[in-house]
C-alpha cells in the first residue's frame, strides 16, 4: 500500500472550551487518518467522538510538512 500525508484541522471539547488542532499523519487514506484522529483523542484526552470535528483532511507533499516528527520518518 502507499503512505500519503495528511494534515488534518478540526476542533474539540475539553471541559467548556472548545479547542482547535492541526496535526498531521502519514497513512494509506483518509478513513485511517480519521481513525487515528479519534483513536488519539480519545487516548491522550478522554474524549468521545463526538467531542471532536474533524473540519478537513487534505493530503499534503513532503515539502509541506511542519512536524518534526513526521518529517523524520521521510
């Protein structure tokens, strides 16, 4: 399978905030990315999916890549 980049923008609930967050994953389509959007939230937060809008995932070039942990595994 081929890995693409995706950089994903969206938003979640923490307590009354809502919070934005732009993250990016490399990953072979854009359910997996939304799956792991969900899967991490979930994790590190202890959120629900339903506290968190996934707004865009748009597929990126290596170039365009500003995580520094994304970008060592290039």
């Amino acid at each position: 399978m081929i890995t693409k980049i995706y950089r994903v923008k969206g938003t979640f609930v923490m307590g009354e905030e809502k919070s934005i967050f732009v993250k990016e994953y490399k990953a072979t389509s854009e359910a997996n990315v939304e799956e792991k959007i969900y899967e991490r939230f979930g994790s590190k937060h202890g959120l629900n999916r339903s506290q968190i809008s996934i707004d865009e995932i748009t597929e990126i070039a290596p170039e365009e890549v500003t995580d520094p942990i994304v970008k060592e595994i290039l």
